[in-house]
C-alpha cells in the first residue's frame, strides 16, 4: 500500500532486476554456446544520419513522463538461432564521467547534464545456455538535456524528424501571417500619406 503523499503519482515501473540479471550473466562470460549464434551480428540502421547528429554532439530532451528519441534507436539483427527465443533489453549508460554545458556554440564538461550512449542487450530465453551479448554504438551517444541548447540539433530535428513536421508548419504559418501582417501594414501605411 502507498502512503497518502503518494495518491497522486503514477507508479514506477522498474527495470533493475532485468538489468541485474543481464549484468550478472555478462560477468559469468558472454561465451555465445549456440554454434548457430557464433555468426551473430548487430548493426546501427540509419548510421549516416546519427553521425551528422554526433558531429554536432547531439541532444535529447528528457522528460519525467518520457519523450519519443529521434534519431530513433533501431538495429539489424542477423545470425539468431530461429528456432530459439529471444529478449531484447535497452539501457543508457553514462558514456563519461562528465557532465556539460553548452555555452559559446560548443558543449563544455561541467555539473549538470550527462552524455549517455544506448545500449542494447540480447539474451537467449529458456535454452541450456543462456547467449547474451551487448552492443553500443559510439554515434548513438547524446546528451540528455530539457530543451535544446544547439540551434543546429534543433534545426536538423526538424528537417529529419517527421514527428517535428508539426513545429515546422506552425513556424511556417506563423512566418508566413507574419510576411502577411508585415505587408497589410504597408498598405495601411501607403493609404495614410
């Protein structure tokens, strides 16, 4: 049972035992016991994209009821035993032991934001030999912010993100009433005289 102070707040849903679980068979060794696994590879999909987002230290913003990523985190998988079962698990693990600030056009270490670098985990469900494998991938790293501090990451969003697509159109709208307000006056103006 919650105490009262805690009537109005959602619940927490925590992940630690999946992750403790993971890290402890990553300490017992991540032999990968399936010959079919052997050839197991995992790859960034959309890498040319997260690359221009890490030339210019990307961003995301982060809320406390969560915020959609983009660039969206998604991976090819191959050489799985297709007969096996698989979980797949995601966590953000602090790529330094910084924490930065953008000031003067560039990030500079400081005390409140961190860099985080994705990381995906899969294990092997029910099998005699639980393969588990991690995978990170360095362009994927971001720092974790509550409004964009880059004006080039806001604008590269905008261009790629298809969810942003309405920020870009009320911009639009609003400098296109703008350009139209604009050229009423100069009309009322031009009638004054």
């Amino acid at each position: 049972m919650g105490s009262p102070e805690d009537a109005g707040k959602a619940p927490a849903y925590r992940v630690d035992h999946l992750l403790s679980a993971v890290e402890s068979e990553l300490q017992a060794g991540s032999e990968k016991g399936d010959p079919t696994e052997r050839e197991l590879r995992v790859a960034l999909e959309d890498g040319e994209l997260w690359l221009r987002f890490k030339e210019l230290t990307n961003e995301m913003i982060v809320t406390k009821n969560g915020r959609r990523m983009f660039p969206v985190l998604k991976v090819s998988v191959s050489g799985l035993d297709p007969n096996a079962m698989y979980s797949f698990l995601l966590d953000f693990v602090a790529a330094d032991g910084h924490r930065w600030k953008y000031v003067n056009g560039e990030w500079i270490m400081l005390n409140s934001l961190h860099k985080y670098e994705p990381r995906i985990h899969i294990v092997r469900v029910g099998g005699p030999q639980r393969m588990i494998t991690s995978h990170s991938f360095p362009e994927t790293q971001f720092i974790a912010v509550t409004a964009y501090q880059n004006e080039e990451i806001t604008a590269l969003k905008i261009k790629y993100n298809p969810f942003a697509k309405a920020f870009l159109d009320a911009k639009e709208r609003n400098d296109h009433k703008d350009m139209m307000e604009e050229a009423g006056d100069n009309q009322q103006s031009g009638y004054s005289q």
